[in-house]
C-alpha cells in the first residue's frame, strides 16, 4: 500500500509537487485526479463505472465516490506516464455538484458572494478525498499549494509560503486542525518561477499550457450566464436605490452583483456609484459612492480555530480576500468562540458577505470564519 498519495490536477503546481514527493518516497506513492464534471480536458464519461445500487437504499440519489484506472486515451495517463507513478481517477461528481456547484448557486441567489475554492478544500480534497484514501490505507494527502506546514512542540499549523504573491494559505483555512499532520505541502518554500523552471528543467509537460486562474467550473469566468443558465432559475428586475432608498434606476436580477462592484450599475451620476448592500427581501440593489464602500468591522462566524479560542480580544492580521492585503485588526471573539467581531485599524473596501476572513499572527494561520454582515 502506498504510504502517500498526491492530488494531480495535471498542471504544472500539482506535476512538481508529485515529482518532488516521487525522489523522497520512490514507489510508495500514488496519484489521484479528480472528476467533477466540468473538466476542460477530454474525459469519456462512458468510461466511468456505473453506479452500484446500494441494496439497503436502492432509491439513493446521491453516487458514492468511486476510484478506478484511467482509460487508456485519458490525458492524465501522459502526466502518469512523465511521473512514472500510478494515477487513479477519484469520482466525486455527484458531491461536488452538491457541496460545491449548488452551494455557489444558492450563495448569490442569496445576496452573497461565495467562495467556492475554499469549500473545495475543506469538503472535497480534505475532506471526501483526504477521508477515502485514509480508508484505502494510505495515511497521507500532498497537494501543490503555496504554504507551509510546521510543527512546533507537537502540533502541526499552517504558516504562508515564501511566495508572497502565489501564497495560497488562505484557502485553507477551514481546513480541520487535526488532519494537517497527515497533509504535505511539498510547493510551500518555493516560488512560482522556482517552480516553473523546476518543471522546465525535468521536461515536465502539463495537460493544458494555459494555467486556469478562474473558478473551475465557470466557462470564462462568466459567473452571471452560469447562474442564469441553471434549471429552474429566474430573475426578476428591481430597483437600484440610494442609501436613503431614493430610487435611481432598475437592476436585471441581483445575482448579477457582488459588494464593492461598479460595473453594470448603469445610473449617471457626478461620480460612479458602487454597490454596497444586496438586500434580497426587498429586491433592491443599493448603491453609494466610493467612499460608502469602506467599512471598520464585520461580524464573522461558523470560526474554525488552529490555537486554542481566545477569551479576550486579540491583535491579528486579517484578510477578507484572496486578493486582498492582510491589514492589522482586532478580533472580539463571542461567548462561544464560533463567532466574532473584527474590527480593522483602518477601513476597508468591499467587505463581502459569503466571503472568508482569514487571521494570522504574524505569517501562521490562526483562524478562519465566514463574514455575514
């Protein structure tokens, strides 16, 4: 039984990382590549097995996972082939339609703005994958992102990468404390470039030549024709208001905005407006000048803590974006722990409903919670 396997996404990250963790593993190790239904490669579903009725629940909607060879012609047996280990398709695509896609759906219909890569994380790669294969016998899970994972005086926490512009700490902040000393992070003290000349230098070749920087199962990255091409879905048209509710014009459906957002407001004024409240119950898209997108706190919940829950406010770094510079904060954590104030030094643009805000003491990742309101 292999004593580690690797997530193969088939680009150049996840191709490095595999070849590195290869020289210090050797033949006990093994790759998976995911379905989930919108690949861009090539994929025969046919191929697949079906799905074996479950005798004590023969009306099951939901398909278990399933593990098997790849066909023959499937692309990813080219990067099974560079890497000379074996490589299983994991099929998770009922799950991912339900935990990922729909919750996405569901996120914007409700005013939010969703982040679908961080519960990709936390419930399908560690959480459905990472689970599978510890049944499998395989105790370890490596991935190519962009941090570190260090272990100080017997608990393992997740600190950024070198990289300061690829870090991808953030997205793994709901990631459960207890599972990280059976995750590697092979990439996390390299950079991109390192990386890139790595892969160049060992004729690494990856499925796609163009690296996917948009949310994987949006075509072009045309958020608001995916929502409003789901079945059953409708839009109704409303008001585009002011912060005293004067009406200024007529949105075509909610969906189509986010906090923070200029484009496609479309009402003339001495200076561009920019959304600032989504406001679901009354149909109404609210809207203010730039100046009306800053805010000093948010409230965040459902907190998912890497170090013991305060008891008393603490001084953090916190950042509300993938994209977004960590900026000093303090944290007012609720009677519970699973819910807290943050309260920035100085205001901040668009703090986003749906979004994650993430805490780290200085670079190690403390803390991650769900903004809402």
């Amino acid at each position: 039984m292999p004593e580690i396997a690797v997530a193969v996404s088939g680009g150049i990250d996840s191709l490095a990382a595999a070849y590195l963790l290869k020289k210090q593993y050797g033949r006990n190790i093994i790759g998976f590549h995911f379905l989930t239904g919108y690949e861009h490669t090539h994929t025969d579903y046919s191929q697949v097995p079906a799905v074996s009725p479950n005798p004590l629940n023969p009306l099951q909607k939901n398909a278990p996972p399933r593990v098997f060879d790849p066909p023959n012609h499937h692309p990813i047996q080219l990067v099974a082939n560079q890497l000379d280990i074996p490589i299983k398709l994991f099929d998770c695509r009922d799950t991912f339609q339900r935990q990922i896609v729909d919750y996405f759906v569901r996120a914007y219909k409700a005013g939010e703005t969703p982040n679908p890569c961080m519960i990709c994380n936390q419930k399908i790669k560690f959480g459905l994958v990472f689970d599978e294969i510890q049944k499998m016998g395989i105790p370890t899970l490596a991935t190519g992102h962009y941090a570190k994972l260090m272990r100080e005086n017997g608990i393992t926490h997740i600190h950024k990468g070198v990289d300061a512009i690829k870090d991808q700490s953030y997205f793994l902040a709901f990631l459960k404390p207890e599972k990280l000393p059976f995750i590697r992070l092979p990439l996390g003290d390299l950079t991109k470039r390192q990386v890139i000349d790595f892969a160049m230098s060992h004729r690494l070749s990856p499925m796609s030549a163009k690296e996917s920087m948009d949310i994987c199962f949006i075509p072009d990255n045309n958020y608001a024709g995916f929502i409003a091409s789901k079945p059953h879905f409708s839009a109704a048209s409303g008001p585009i208001v002011d912060k005293t509710g004067g009406i200024l014009g007529t949105h075509n459906g909610l969906y189509q905005f986010t906090i923070g957002q200029r484009r496609g407001i479309n009402c003339p004024a001495a200076a561009p407006y920019y959304v600032t409240g989504i406001d679901t119950v009354r149909n109404r898209l609210i809207v203010g000048f730039k100046e009306d997108v800053y805010k000093m706190e948010c409230s965040i919940d459902a907190i998912n803590w890497f170090i013991p829950p305060p008891s008393a406010p603490l001084k953090i770094a916190a950042q509300i974006r993938y994209r977004h510079r960590p900026v000093e904060a303090m944290l007012f954590p609720s009677t519970g722990a699973d819910s807290a104030i943050l309260r920035f030094k100085e205001p901040q643009a668009a703090v986003t409903p749906g979004q994650a805000a993430v805490c780290y003491n200085d670079d190690q990742l403390i803390a991650g919670g769900w903004i809402h309101g």
